[in-house]
C-alpha cells in the first residue's frame, strides 16, 4: 500500500511539473493564466517565440497604420510576442513614455491576443520619491514606498492604476487577457531608481514582494505572471541577489543588446550563450519559464546578424521567448532606434530566413500551440 501510495505521489509531481497548474505564483490565476503557463513549459521543448515591442504601434517612418508591423512588413507574419509599456499610466497621462496612447494599446493588446499571441508589459514608473522619470537615481526611493514608508500610499494610488488596466485586457468573450509583467526589469544595473546602487537586496525582494501581493491580493488581479527580469549578469549568485523567491515568479530572464561593430559578434554570441545556460539551469532548479526578455543590436548593421550571430547562440537552449527592443525609427539628427529590420533594411532578407526556421516562432506557430488552452 505505501509502495502505491508513494508511486501515485511521484506520478503527481510528475504531472504537476510537466503541466504547470497550479505551479503560478498567484495560486488562484484565472484559467487562460494558468494553461497559458502550462503551455509556455512545453514550449520549451519545441521552439523560441519570437517578440517586439510597440510592434503595432510604430515602426521605422511609420505610425498606426492599421494592421501594419514591420515584422510583419519582412516575414509576412507578426511576432509571437507583443510587448508593451506602462510608464506614465501612473501620472494619469493619456499616452506611455514613448508616446503611444494607452487606449490604443489596449486595442493592440486584444489584437495580439486574439492572434494568439503572448503579451508583456513592462513598467518604466516615474520616482514616487521625486516625481522625475525611472532614472533617476536619488537616494532613498525605494525606502520611501516600502509599507511604513512616506510614499507607500503614493505608491499604492499607482498600484491601483496598472490593477484597473490588467483588469480592464478583456477577450472576446470577457475573459480576462493573461499578461507577463515584469516590474523592477534590469534590477541589477543602477540606471533606473530600484537599480543595484539605489536599494539594498532586502529591500528591493520587499518592494517585489509588497507589490505583487498588492496587485494580487488587494486588487485581485489574477490574469498575470510576474516576470523577474535583469540585465547582464556574470554567475548564478549574482543573478539571483535580488531573487524575491519561487512563490513570486513564473517567469525568470535577463535583457541583453548587442553593442559596437560586428568585430564583436564572437564576443556576444559566447555571453548569450553562457548566461542562456545558466538561466535555463536556474529555470529547472526553481520550475520556473526562462526567457530573452529583451534583446538587440540597434540598426542590426550586419546583413546575416539573424541567422550568423544571434541564432548561433539561441539555437541550442530551451527558452520560450526572445523579445527585441522598439522602432522609433529617427528620433533626432543624430539619433536612430530600431531592432528588427523594416522593408528593405539591410538584414532583412537574414530576418526572413531566421523566420523560416524551424525552431523560431512567429505569430503561425505560435498560434497552432493554442497557448491559451487547456494542455
């Protein structure tokens, strides 16, 4: 009988495990949350969804055009991944800090969604301590809105604005739309006010913890999975300081840009490669999804990038997304912002060829993994 009992345990674990019900940081995650989840694991297995973001909104000499997406200007498919961004949402601003109108986005979200698509969103909060934008770096922020802070109950007005837009992402048939948020992303550098240099480790895993249980438990939000998101990182200590624990995250990941001339292509595959290994260790130590959660080379000035240098080091890890940064497109005289190739760019033909294989998901794919259902 124990024997019995005990194979019936493992087989549970097992199942558990390969399903990832019930295994999301919020316990009581609408259905749509957990399958989607579930699903990201075995995705793993497959292939990487590939991500942009703005991608609806914006792209290189363009702006809300119906329908358009320069990904889908190259491949003949959008992305898989939509990403999103929620700045100044807490200012009551009727437009992000990149401009793009919220109500808007919210009709991209269900766009996305209803194609099957993942969405993510970030937050790039002005400081509650001084009101100037995320990088600013005074002293004290952090400490400022923890609870007992002289902040917190400014910081939780603004809780309570992101919580009325999660709840506000509805499908079609008023279920709610599961987004991947990844609050505090980059936590290890020091250029935005919750960064490494700004905040203590313990208070920064607070602020985790205090949100996410602000948004869940007070708000009842429940169509979200918290992303734990840094930038580069050297080893496995050093990318979990700021770990808030396993009960707060379903998604771990870190962002990554290219930088400098194509000489460094070498040098950028071999640290994407050993910083994918180690995070897809941590991944299955902790259950957890592991993702690109952002990534680049701005203006991709190297024709074969795509399929020369950034495949090369993706192709052989298990991760369920990448997601490359924004177009702005021409943002001065001196200044061009774009990730992926528009028409015409110099790797976009790369870009089409790096769509096609097998490994890499684009909107197609991703929609026939029915990412929403029921595993």
């Amino acid at each position: 009988m124990k024997k019995n009992i005990y194979c019936l345990y493992i087989v549970a674990c097992l199942l558990i495990y390969t399903t990832g019900i019930a295994q999301t940081a919020d316990k009581n995650a609408t259905k749509e949350t957990q399958h989607l989840f579930a699903n990201l694991k075995t995705l793993l297995n497959k292939g990487i969804m590939v991500g942009h973001q703005d991608d609806l909104a914006y792209g290189v000499g363009w702006k809300y055009e119906a329908g358009r997406s320069d990904i889908k200007d190259v491949t003949g498919e959008y992305p898989a991944v939509y990403g999103w961004e929620l700045g100044r949402l807490e200012i009551d601003s009727p437009v992000n800090l990149d401009g793009v109108p919220f109500d808007k986005m919210k009709q991209f979200i269900k766009e996305g969604y209803q194609r099957g698509g993942v969405i993510t969103i970030s937050w790039h909060l002005n400081s509650p301590l001084t009101g100037k934008p995320a990088w600013d770096p005074s002293p004290g922020t952090v400490a400022a809105i923890l609870p007992g802070g002289e902040k917190n109950n400014l910081y939780k007005s603004w809780l309570d604005k992101v919580a009325a837009f999660m709840l506000d992402l509805k499908g079609k048939n008023g279920e709610l739309i599961p987004v991947i948020f990844r609050p505090f992303h980059e936590l290890n550098g020091s250029w935005f006010w919750w960064g490494k240099n700004h905040c203590t480790p313990e208070q920064l895993i607070q602020l985790y913890r205090f949100t996410e249980t602000y948004l869940r438990d007070i708000k009842n939000v429940q169509n979200l999975l918290y992303a734990y998101n840094t930038d580069r990182f050297a080893t496995k200590e050093d990318y979990l300081e700021r770990y808030p624990g396993d009960d707060y995250v379903d998604v771990i990941g870190f962002d990554i840009y290219q930088k400098g001339d194509i000489l460094a292509n070498d040098k950028f595959i071999a640290e994407l490669d050993k910083s994918l290994s180690t995070l897809e260790k941590i991944a299955v130590s902790k259950n957890k999804i592991p993702a690109l959660t952002e990534f680049g080379y701005n203006t991709v000035p190297d024709a074969d990038w795509w399929t020369g240098v950034f495949n090369k080091a993706i192709e052989k890890h298990g991760i369920a997304y990448a997601l490359a940064w924004r177009n702005a497109g021409q943002k001065s005289t001196n200044e061009t912002e774009y990730y992926v190739p528009y028409k015409g760019q110099l790797s976009a033909e790369d870009f089409k060829k790096f769509s096609e294989l097998k490994k890499i998901f684009f909107e197609n794919k991703a929609r026939q993994q029915k990412l929403y259902g029921n595993p």
